[in-house]
C-alpha cells in the first residue's frame, strides 16, 4: 500500500534541523495538504554558498487558494520549484499528501507562456491527457471545454507563435485547468501581460477556482492580486527567504474585484501587507542586489 503523503527528501548536504518538529506559522485548522518544515535551499555557487531559502514552515490546506508574495529575489519560485519537483530542497521535510483521484498531482503554470511552439493550440490542451491515455472522444471533450473557457476555440488550430502573449498564457492556464490535477502551482502567470488582459484572466481564474476549489499555490508581487484571489496571503522575508506573516483574507466569495476594491477592509488590508513588505524592500542586502 503506497503511504498517505509523499515525502520529497532533501539533498541533505546541509546540516539543518530537518525533520525536527516546528510551529508553523498559520497552520490552518483544516486538513493539510502540502506540509513544508523548515526547509532550506542552499545554492553552491563559485563564490560560495548562497542561501535562497531558510527555515521555511507552512501548512497549506486542501481546497485553499494561497499566495505568496514578497520582494524580488526572496526565492518565491525557489518554493514553488521545490514544490513541482524542479529544484531539491537541501534541508527540511516537504510533504504533499497524495489523492486516489487517479489526477495528476500537481500542475505548474510559469510566468512565461510554456506552450509548446511545434504544437497547435488544440494539441498543448490535449498534451497530460493523452499522456495519460485517455480516450481521444473524452480528449477532444476536454480540450473543447477549456478552449471555449479561456476564449481560444477560433485558434485551437493555430501555433503558439501565432499568438498574442495574453493568448499563449491561456493556453498554459488551459492547459494546466484541463490536466485537472489536485494542486496547480502558478509562478506569477499574469506578470506579463497588459493591465487589461490581467484583470480578465484574473476574473477567469477566480470563476474557476469558485466552480473547482483545486489546491492553488500562487506567487505574485501583486497585492492587489493577492487580496483578490487568496483565502491566505505568505509575505515572505527576504534574504534568506522565510515566512514573514500570514495573513487571512476574509472576503466572501464568489468575489468581484473591481468591487472588492471598495470594500473598507481590501485597503486596511493591503496597507498591512505593504507596510511588511515595504520592510523587506527596504533591508541593506536586498537593496544592494539591485
Ligand atoms: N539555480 C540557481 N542558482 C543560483 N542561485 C539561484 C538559482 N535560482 C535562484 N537563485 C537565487 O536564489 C534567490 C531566490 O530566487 P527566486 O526563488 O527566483 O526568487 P523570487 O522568485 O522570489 O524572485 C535569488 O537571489 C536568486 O538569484
Ligand atoms: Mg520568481
């Protein structure tokens, strides 16, 4: 019988309190799905070793839609990275708890559009489904939903090159909401696209979300995205990346955020996440990186 959670183990090369039982900041009162300890990520560079992250602990609850936020360079991604499998931890104890849905596990949905170039539209949709061999007709049933969703049918013939930038970006996010996995890991996806593309894939996404409830871990340097979409929001310190605070968003759902915007606890809320990350910008060795 395979075990409850998967444990990704460390590298271990560095000597940190792995495994060692600690108070995470926020644990939420409901079931965990992703357990991060302590963990550490060490970068061995030419001129030494660099500590990305350290000592980061935080209890990610099934169904809930988390962001992390926090200054450039504090190693967001780092955790996202970890997290899908792309980057080993050095230290510390990442646990995900496994489903028998039969789905995917996790998704990732990077800031730059990752849509295939030699691949219609249609066929990057298709892609983790036929992977996993399911059934052309069901495919094709998919791959029609999530392109009518995300506004893509008149292109599902057309290459990622043929695109505009927002467009690709759907194709990830279509790509990603069709694969249907238990947790969708998303590293800034809307970071580059235009003020107005932003708002409506933003929108998009909270539609989605309110109708799946998927486990979503999702950085930003956005608060006002954050606020908008989380149920908790991570500021992270910088230098070496750690949880700062969380912080719980009480917004009913579903939500509208043009409307939320005017709602008296949306700038209470954002001013206290700034005023802590404003701390974090202002710290010498962040400043100094740039
Ligand atoms: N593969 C790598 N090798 C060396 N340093 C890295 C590597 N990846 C990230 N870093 C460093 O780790 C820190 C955190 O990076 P990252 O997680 O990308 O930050 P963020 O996503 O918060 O902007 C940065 O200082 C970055 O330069
Ligand atoms: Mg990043």
């Amino acid at each position: 019988m395979s075990p409850p959670f998967r444990v990704i183990p460390p590298t271990g090369r560095n000597e940190g309190a792995a495994g060692l039982p600690v108070d995470a900041p926020g644990s939420p009162p409901g079931e965990t799905r992703i357990s991060l300890r302590d963990l550490t990520k060490v970068f061995r560079l030419r001129e030494g070793d660099f500590v990305a992250v350290d000592g980061f602990s935080l209890d990610i609850r099934d169904g809930e839609f988390l962001s992390i936020v926090g200054p450039s360079g504090c190693g967001k991604s780092t955790v996202l990275r970890i997290l899908a499998g792309l980057e080993r931890h050095t230290s510390g104890r990442v646990e995900i708890e496994v489903s028998d849905s039969g789905a995917p596990q996790l998704n990732m949905v990077f800031q730059e559009a990752s849509a295939l170039p030699w691949m219609t539209v249609a066929d990057n949709v298709a892609y983790g489904l036929r992977r996993r061999r399911m059934p052309a007709g069901e495919v094709e049933e998919k791959v029609s939903y999530w392109l009518n969703a995300m506004a893509l049918t008149r292109f599902r013939n057309a290459y990622p090159h043929q695109l505009s930038g927002g467009m690709k970006q759907r194709v990830s996010i279509a790509r990603a909401f069709a694969n249907d996995p238990d947790i969708l890991l998303m590293d800034e996806p809307f970071a580059a696209l235009d003020a107005l593309t932003k708002i409506l894939l933003q929108n998009e996404l909270l539609a989605l979300w309110e109708t799946t409830r998927k486990t979503v871990v999702y950085v930003t340097h956005s608060l006002e995205e954050a606020l908008t979409l989380s149920d908790r929001v991570v500021v992270m310190a910088a230098r070496p990346g750690t949880v700062k605070s969380v912080l719980d968003i009480p917004f009913e759902r579903p939500r509208d955020s043009v409307a939320l915007k005017a709602d008296p606890r949306y700038s209470a809320l954002y001013a206290q996440i700034w005023s802590q990350l404003q701390e974090e910008v202002m710290k010498p060795q962040v400043r100094d990186a740039h």
